[in-house]
C-alpha cells in the first residue's frame, strides 16, 4: 500500500513545542539516551490530539487517543535512534504517529514511523512499542499533495488504517489488529530463524547433517510461507 500525507484537521491542531529537558526530567536516561536526543534532535512538538472530540468520531474505550508528534532533526543527523521513539512513546499511553523531518542536500525530507500498541484496556500503565513501522524518506509535500485522513468511525480503526501502508503485510481479511501484529511478530521470528538455519548450512561440511539441516529449512520456509499468506 502507498504510503500517504495526510492533512490533519484543524480542529485537532495543538502545536505545542515539548523541551527536551522536559523529557530528561521523566526518563532520567542514561548517557547513551541523552547524547542521541542531543546529537539528533532540533525540535519535538506535539502536533495533533487526535480523539473523538477533536475529529467527530465515535467514542473508542481500547483506543480513545492517538497522537501526532513531529521531530526535527539537527543538520548533519541522517536518522533517529529507535531508542529516542521508544523513550518519547514511554511516557505516553497512547499510540503516537512520528512525523521526523530531516534536511538531505539542502532538501527536507519527512518519514513516518508508528509503534503498535496494546489496547488501554489491557495496561494499567505506559506501554513501549515492541516494534516500529516507517516508512521511506520523502520530499516534504505541498499543501497541495496533502489527503485527508482515512474514513474512520472510530481511532481503533484511523490506527489501524495509519498503520496498514507501514508494516510489511496487510491484515487478513477481518483480522483483528492484535492478531495481525502477533502474525507479523511471528514472521519475524521465523525469518531469525530462516538466516540462522542457513548460517549454520553453510558452516556444516557433514553431509548427512547438511541433509538434515535442508531438510529443517524447507519446513522453516514453509511455515514462513503459511504466515505470509493473504488468508487462511
């Protein structure tokens, strides 16, 4: 799936800048942390409260929040640290939708990147991402090559629609989104285990152990293949 720039709407607009010494305070982080969100961050601001009241949409109790935080990076800065993502999506319960901006060759460029979530109704506290979906680098969009936001009734489901064009493979039909992220940190595991297996085979000189490690291989592929698949 393409992925989109969104226009946001007015309505949801908070534009509040958030210091880092702010962030410092709460995370207390170590020496490592804090010399990445000196060395790669300008700017954090805290863009868009996305929420039933501010978008008109049905009230949500597993999702009732999502947010959308913009991080500039400093000249010279190619990247953000997925520990930086991680620290900043610590400190808030709800799902939060990076928009990191960058100058490349005197070009800003944008990237998206989401962390899935568990549902508030299943945490008693502040959650950090197992993982992260980005997208590519692009030129930053003209007003112009702005979309709207995906038809929602609710943020469940606007979440579940800003996450489908950055994670590797769609949802299944009807696949509710906590199966499909499990499916997709399945596939992960099996794709560790695919490149450890094929390691191993090429450091193997025994060929009847060689035999027996194709042999695992090809049941390891196949079983990435049913994980893959569209549908059951």
């Amino acid at each position: 799936m393409m992925t989109q720039h969104y226009r946001f709407p007015a309505s949801a607009e908070l534009n509040r800048r958030l210091p880092k010494e702010t962030f410092y305070q709460r995370l207390n982080p170590d020496s490592a942390l804090r010399k990445a969100f000196v060395v790669q961050l300008q700017e954090i601001v805290w863009k868009y409260k996305l929420a039933d009241g501010t978008l008109n949409l049905a009230a949500n109790k597993d999702y009732p929040e999502l947010q959308v935080i913009d991080i500039e990076l400093k000249s010279g800065a190619s990247d953000i640290d997925v520990a930086v993502l991680r620290a900043i999506d610590s400190l808030i319960v709800f799902p939060v939708y990076f928009r990191v901006i960058r100058r490349c060759n005197e070009v800003l460029q944008i990237q998206y990147q989401l962390g899935y979530k568990p549902p508030v109704t299943e945490v008693q506290h502040k959650v950090t991402p197992i993982r992260y979906f980005a997208s590519g680098w692009f030129s930053l969009p003209d007003e112009k090559d702005l979309v709207p936001l995906p038809v929602a009734l609710n943020i469940y489901q606007l979440y579940r629609q800003l996450l489908q064009p950055l994670a590797t493979l769609p949802p299944r039909r009807d696949e509710p989104l906590t199966m499909w992220m499990a499916r997709l940190e399945d596939i992960a595991r099996q794709e560790r285990r695919i490149s450890q297996q094929q390691k191993q085979l090429q450091r193997e000189k025994q060929f009847n152990r060689r035999v027996e490690l194709n042999r695992e291989l090809v049941e390891l592929r196949h079983a990435l293949a049913a994980l893959q698949a569209a549908d059951d």
